[in-house]
C-alpha cells in the first residue's frame, strides 16, 4: 500500500488522501519510490477542479517527481537509479508523483543531476525546468547580458523566481514584474536589478508601445504578454510559457513585421529528452542551489491538498516541495 493525493469524479469531484494498493498502479516499464514532488500551477488547478486539467478518473495527481527506481524493465534504467520525472501528461492522463509510488514509461525520466538532491529537483521542479528552457530560447536567439533588460512577468510565481535567479546569475539586467510589491527584497535577493508593478502592464495597452525589453520571460499570458511584446525592442526575444492572466493574446503583427520581434513558445510537456537533458544539465551549472531554499517551502503530502488551494488563490510565492514519504 501506498499513500497518494487521489482525485474522482463520479456525481461530483472529490481530492483526498488515499491509500492505494501497488496493483493498481497504471501500466509503465519504470517503477520508482517518490521521494519527493511538488505544486505546480497546472497541479493546483487539478486538485482544486478549477479547470478541466485531468482527462482520465480516476486520477494520482502531480506532474512532478523525483526520487530512486524500485524495479525496471527498461533498457536505460535500474534499480537504485535516482531520476527526475517532469510533464508527459502525467497527473493528466497517466497517475502522477503526489505519491509514495508511481510507475511511469523509462523514456520520460531524466537522470537526476549529482548536483541536486531529490528534494532540491523538486524546488525546481516543472516551473524551474521551464524558466531554464526559457532562458536557453533567449540565448538560442542571440539575446546575451549586454543586449539589454530583460522582463520576467509573475516574477514571485514559480517559473519567474527561477527565472530572476538564472538571468541574474547569468548577469542579465532583470526587471522583476509583480503584484506583491511586499516581495521587492525576495526579487532582488534572487538576482533583480528592479521591480515594476503588475498594473503597469495587465491593463489593455496599445499594440505599438515604447521599446524597453531586449527579452521576456512571461508565464501569464494575456494583456501581460501583449503589452511585453508591444514594448519590446528591435530584433528583441519573448518567450511565452504560462497563461496565469488568461490564454488570449490581444495584440497585432506591428512588433513583429516592424521591430522584428520573435514571440518563442515554451512547452515543457512534451519536450524531447535531449532538450530536457540540456535544460536540467544547466539548471546544475547556473542555478545557485543556496537560492532554491528563499524561493521554496516544504510540506508533507497530507497538506498538499490546502496548499492547492492557497496556490491557486496566490497565496503562494516561488516553489512549493511536497514531501511524499515519512
């Protein structure tokens, strides 16, 4: 047996910490020991039902996990190989990691970098690995530290804090925009040069805006994104990864047939392992593992559930780690 954050919707929906039995476990060639996991904004509104993320019921939550196999059909894995586990669908239409157990396919699983415990792979977790895949499109695009100030929107969520700590360390100008201005310290202790309100770009804005940004980290999507893009400059990188305002996108062609703006789209999901690999090889070079404990806080799965909830309510800053086991 084992304990798991399990979610059913028969007449109505239900979220609750459950003890399952290893049979039930789905089909996969890789069974792992969960050490630890995490909360991602995909994972808070699964568990708190807000949006229609689970396609298969019932459903173990939690996208994330990190941890050691227990037994393994798969060529490329063993018992006692520590892996990171992240996307794929899983916690959508395959049982997830907010549990003691999983069983997932070998050829989702990355290796788990010597530089990171299980525990500080989950304080990065999805929204880190994506903020590393943002930051790789800029320099894949020719945007360097000299090129001028970069933007990183929902700066106190997930991805922008380890966002503002990579382009930081990487020595990029970042400007951290929030709705917490309570937060100014933790985004300056991370790596921001300075803070701009939230309301200074959620607003609808006009397509055409004055140039500021040589790139945009945004996971918010929306008029944030619109407005980013319409004040970015010539031949500048935007790199959209989230939809925290919506999933619309109010703008027009302007900046891109007239500034030569690249609008790069980010998905972590269903990323080849090359790139994965290249993504948390770096997060193990260029993240600082003593900034991951200011932007994380740990609790144990049974509280996964309100944490959720606080999560989606923005009540949460940086990374939350769920600890699966005792």
């Amino acid at each position: 047996m084992f304990s798991a954050i399990y979610l059913t919707r028969t007449d109505d929906f239900a979220a609750q910490l459950t003890e399952l039995d290893e049979a039930q476990l789905p089909q996969g060639d890789v069974t792992v020991r969960v050490e630890y996991s995490t909360l991602n904004y995909k994972d808070g509104l699964a568990i708190t039902n807000r949006s229609p993320v689970v396609r298969h019921w019932p459903m173990v939550a939690g996208v994330d996990g990190a941890g050691t196999v227990i037994a393994s059909s798969h060529p490329a894995w063993k018992a006692g190989d520590r892996f990171v586990h992240n996307g794929w669908g899983v916690g959508e239409t395959h049982w997830g990691c907010l549990a003691e157990k999983a069983r997932l396919k070998g050829d989702w699983l990355v290796r788990l970098p010597d530089a990171f415990t299980a525990r500080q792979a989950m304080a990065i977790g999805t929204a880190g690995y994506t903020a590393m895949l943002c930051v790789l499109a800029l320099e894949d695009h020719g945007i360097a530290p000299a090129s001028g100030e970069i933007l990183v929107t929902g700066a106190t969520g997930g991805v922008g804090s380890v966002a503002v700590a990579l382009l930081g360390r990487l020595g990029y100008t970042v400007v951290a925009a929030t709705g917490k201005a309570s937060e100014e310290a933790y985004l300056k202790q991370l790596g921001a040069s300075s803070i701009i309100a939230r309301d200074s770009l959620s607003a609808p804005g006009k397509p055409f805006q004055k140039e500021r940004w040589a790139g945009v980290v945004d996971a918010v999507g929306s008029h944030t994104l619109a407005n980013a893009i319409a004040q970015t400059r010539y031949g500048g990188v935007v790199t959209a990864c989230g939809l925290a305002q919506g999933t619309d996108l109010p703008t027009t062609v302007l900046p891109f047939i007239l500034r030569g703006v690249t609008l790069a789209g980010i998905d972590s999901v269903m990323a080849p392992l090359t790139r994965r690999q290249r993504a948390w090889d770096r997060l193990a070079r260029d993240l600082d593992p003593a900034l991951l404990e200011t932007m994380m806080v740990e609790i144990a799965l049974p509280d996964a559930i309100t944490k959720a909830h606080e999560l989606l309510d923005g009540k949460v800053r940086g990374r939350v780690v769920v600890r699966t086991g005792a």
